[in-house]
C-alpha cells in the first residue's frame, strides 16, 4: 500500500483530463477516510500550455506570464479520477 507522505509524487488531474505532477509538502487526514488524505503541495505546470487548463487555479489575465509551478492546497484523493483530484501514478 503506498503512503502519501512529503516529498511523494503524485498526479492531478488537469481540466481537460490530462494529467500533471504534483510533489506533496503536507499531508493532513481526511476527517472522513483515513485512506483518502488531502494534501498541499507544488504543481508542476507545462508552462503556458496550462495556461487555461488548471482545474485549481484562477485563469490568467491577457498578458500574464504563466507560471512553472502552482501551490496547491487541500487536494483530495479520487482513484476515479475527478478533474482537481489526486491519484497515484500508473505502474508500468
């Protein structure tokens, strides 16, 4: 069973269902299911390509330089794959 703990990489999911990494900082349980913990942590972003596609952020102004990495706040665990959600990456 893997363990989310800081430093662990994990992915969210992106607006359009694409995937991005995210490197946890924090974990905190989630109040109703221990197995599913909400974490904190850096999105790594494609640059401009996401520039409309992070599902936790707000879209940019005209003009704004797109950021490298966004911080990410309470993001909740979804094995099903939700838009905005955390799940462990696929074993090859």
């Amino acid at each position: 069973m893997q363990v989310a703990k800081a430093g662990r990489m994990v992915n969210i999911v992106m607006k359009d269902g694409s995937t991005r990494p995210l490197i946890i900082t924090n974990v905190f349980p989630n109040a109703q299911d221990h197995t599913h913990p909400m974490v904190n942590g850096h999105l790594l972003l494609d640059g401009p390509n996401d520039r409309e596609n992070n599902p936790l952020g707000a879209p940019l102004e005209a003009g704004e330089e797109s950021p490298m990495t966004y911080w990410a706040t309470s993001v909740s665990r979804d094995d099903k794959k939700t838009v905005g959600t955390w799940h462990w990456p696929e074993r090859s």
